[in-house]
C-alpha cells in the first residue's frame, strides 16, 4: 500500500498488556496528520484570505495618520489611536459595543454557513496553513514527510528539519514584533531592536507571542481547533437544517467501492465514491466528512476540492462532497431553493440586531464630543473668605482634548446672582492630552443663605463652538 492510500489516523496501543500494567488506556492516541495538498476553488479562496489577513496585520502598524502611526493601542498613555479616531479609557462603551457587534456577526455567519470563520479567517487556520506550505517547501509533499519522520535520525533528516524549525522560529518572531507594533510605536520598536535596546517587558511579548505562534500552528495544529477552542463545542446550538455546511451525498456515493475508470458504477450497483480516502487527506483536521457532520470540521472545504478533481478523473459530475444544508441533501433542493432558506427569521433576527448595533456605533462616535470634562469641588477646604469679603469655592476641572488639534476652551458659569469666576477663564490644550486646572468661583458673603447651591459650568471651544456642561454646587458657610 503506498502512502496516499495509507489512512491519515490509527489507534496507537498505550500499553501492550494490559493485564501487566494493571490498568487500561483511558484515550485514544492518534498520530500525527499529515495534510496532503489539493487545488481548486476554496483552496484558493483560502489563500486570498491568508493574504488580505496577513497585508492587514502585519502592514496596519506601519501606516501613518496626522505624523502618528495610524493604528496605535498606547496603554503607556492609555490612548488608543485607530486611524483618525482617539479614545480613552472613559470610552470603554465603545469597546463593548464593538466586541457585541463581533459576537453577534460570529452568530451571523455560523447560522448561515456554519464555521465559516474558521476554516477561512481564523488565525489558526490561517497560519497552520502557512507553516504547512514552508513544511511542503522544505520536506517536500505528504508521501515525502511521511518517509522523512520515519527514517533514522541521520544528516538528510536533520537538515530538513534544522531549516524548516529555522524557517518557523523565524516567522514567528516576526509575528511576535509585529504584533508588540500595535502596542509600542513600531519604527521605535524596530530601532530598539536594531541597536539591541529592548526592554524586558518588550522582549517577553515578542517572545511570548512568538512562542505561541509557533507552538499553536507548528505543533498543537488541529488540536486546537478540535479540543482547545470553545467555539467548536457551542457551534452546534447556532446550526439547524438550513445550515450551509460541507456535506457528503451519501445516496449518491454508496456504495462506495475502488474501481477503474473504465467500470459503470451503475450497472455494477455501485456509489460514485471510489474510496480513495482523498477527501480525508487533505483534510487539516483529520477527519472523514463521510461519517457525517462532525464538530471538527471547520469548513474548509478542501475535501470538496479534492472529491471534484476525482469526479473529473472518473468523469463523474462534480458535488458528491459539496456545501449544502441537511434539507438540501435530504429533500434534493436545488441551489436556488437552498440560497431561498438563508433569508430565514433566525438570519434576519441577526442581521436586524447587527445592523442596528453598527449604525448606532458609528452615530455615536459621528456626534461625540471633541472635548470632556470632569469637575469636582476641592477636597481640601469646603470655602473659604477671601479679600473684599467674599466667599471663595475652589473646584478642579480636567479637560480632554480627543482631537489632534491644539484647542482653546471657555469657561461660564451660572446659578446663582453675583457668582463669578476669579481665576483664568481660557485654557489650552495641545492635541489628544487632558490637563487639570483649578477654577476659583466667588460671591459676596451673606447673598445666599448657607448650604449648598446647585451651579452649572458652561465650557465652550472657541474653534468649533461645542459646548459641554456640568453640574455643580457652591457651598455658603454659615
């Protein structure tokens, strides 16, 4: 039997007597995967999403917006800069409602076709797919890296897989420093690398993503998806019948039988399913879609690439493996009447929701303030008399300038007959910083009674005429 037909899973014993050890295994062992390679459509869309996810992520950092880098989460500062926005730890509903609008696109796209995230955008799936290619370029197709990880430990083994870790290791540092970018200035990050200048906290996060990397899509692969990933075990309550999944027409493949080209399947009673097991080696997560729905499956389909080319051998009609929904396959659907039951209520529950969440966002952030302020009465001293008898109250205003423009602000004050403001009435602020100020309010001794008094604060921008106000009280000692 040569490699491709050599099954991609079998049961490794734990133990060889069970009755000597005195216990018995309590899991099945499983050997390693070894994908094999296929073309075809999704094969390609797959390789057009690792590009436009990969240009995103690794180039976004470099991109520069006003003199800045563009997309920029400073906790240093606690300023998140993603491209002409600025936002502030006291924006955090934002980031609420955009991990909600998340969540809800997940739901989305699960219903309609189920894993769809994936097998085509996941960032383990994407680079599981990048370290399989440097692995086929390095050790050659599946049948070679087979033969290589059973040969003896020799010079020709060692220097495959001394130039594939090397190739590995390398990339994941990369990743590692790239994804540090979007937390530490990048062009700063690359200077401190190039004159050796790190800091500890800057090395550990390059090392720790980088190991992560390389671990998660060099080693642990489909594990995770299948064992470690919590999605792959609620996936199924976001399923019904109307599910696009990768489906395997069982009335039409069995039963299945090897054959040659030049035998009717028909007359002989058989399948179109030759049993090449094709579908299953190129499988990234080592499963048979014949078996049925599986939790596994991310939805890659590379087994429907790799069933079409079969058919077009066999010169058999493409689809015996195919996206589909249950109903579809059980009630031979056509494409139109599938495509008709995406639109169903549960879908459009969720593209509602989705949609009204997002315009509400971008609302939000299209009518927010361009300055912030917070005001609070001086802890130090209730009032206190100041010349020409008059009572003084001292409060401490800090304002926050989210644009990228100095800005120039004016405070009013009103609530109360003779109440004015002794201090600075004008403050500046320089682009996207906050400073605090003290503001001094007075008023004759005697013109209220005692107690506290409701007051409000009026600050305008000069440039753009926004006005944000604030309540407040002025205290009258007795």
């Amino acid at each position: 039997m040569n490699s491709s037909q050599q099954s991609t899973r079998k049961i490794i014993p734990i133990v060889s007597d069970a009755s000597q050890t005195g216990f018995m295994p309590t899991y099945e062992a499983q050997s390693k995967i070894y994908p094999r390679n296929t073309s075809g459509i999704f094969k390609n869309w797959r390789w057009i999403m690792i590009w436009i996810t990969q240009i995103v992520f690794y180039g976004t950092p470099w991109l520069m917006w006003n003199d800045r880098q563009a997309m920029l989460l400073d906790i240093s500062t606690h300023r998140f800069y993603i491209f002409g926005l600025v936002l502030y730890p006291q924006d955090l509903i934002y980031l609420v409602v955009i991990l909600i609008i998340a969540a809800l696109a997940l739901f989305l796209f699960t219903a309609v076709a189920g894993r769809l995230w994936c097998g085509f955008s996941c960032p383990q799936s994407v680079y599981t797919e990048i370290f399989l290619w440097m692995e086929r370029k390095i050790e050659g197709d599946r049948a070679a890296r087979m033969r290589l990880d059973s040969m003896k430990f020799g010079f020709r083994k060692f220097h495959r897989k001394f130039l594939k870790h090397a190739a590995w290791i390398s990339f994941s540092i990369f990743t590692g420093f790239s994804f540090l970018g979007y937390f530490s200035p990048i062009r700063d990050l690359l200077d401190n690398v190039l004159q050796y200048r790190l800091s500890p906290w800057e090395t550990f996060w390059i090392c720790f993503y980088g190991v992560a990397t390389y671990g998660n899509a060099g080693f642990l692969r489909e594990q995770v998806c299948k064992h470690m990933c919590p999605y792959a075990r609620f996936q199924s309550a976001m399923f019904d019948n109307d599910t696009l999944i990768v489906t395997y027409d069982q009335e039409r493949g069995e039963p299945r039988s090897g054959r040659s080209r030049k035998v009717d399947a028909k007359e002989s009673g058989l399948g179109d399913c030759i049993d090449c097991s094709f579908c299953v080696q190129v499988c990234p997560v080592g499963i048979d879609i014949r078996n049925g729905l599986q939790y596994e499956c991310i939805s890659c389909g590379l087994c429907v690439d790799a069933c079409n080319s079969i058919m077009d051998k066999m010169e058999y009609p493409r689809g015996l493996i195919r996206f589909s929904t249950q109903n579809g396959i059980e009630k031979h659907w056509s494409q139109h009447q599938i495509i008709k039951k995406i639109f169903r209520p549960r879908v459009m529950i969720y593209s509602a929701l989705l949609l009204l969440l997002s315009l509400g966002l971008v609302l939000s952030l299209a009518v927010r303030p361009q300055f912030k302020v917070d005001i609070n009465r001086d802890r130090g001293v209730m009032s206190r008399l100041a010349p020409g008898g008059k009572v003084e109250n001292v409060y401490q205003m800090q304002i926050t300038n989210v644009t990228e423009s100095t800005a120039t602000y004016r405070v009013f004050v009103s609530g109360l007959n003779g109440l004015s403001i002794a201090s600075s009435k004008e403050f500046t602020v320089n682009p996207a910083s906050e400073r605090l100020v003290a503001l001094s309010l007075q008023l004759d001794d005697g013109a209220i009674r005692s107690g506290t008094h409701p007051i409000l604060f009026k600050i305008e921008s000069i440039a753009s005429k926004e006005i944000v106000t604030q309540k407040s009280t002025f205290y009258m000692p007795r």
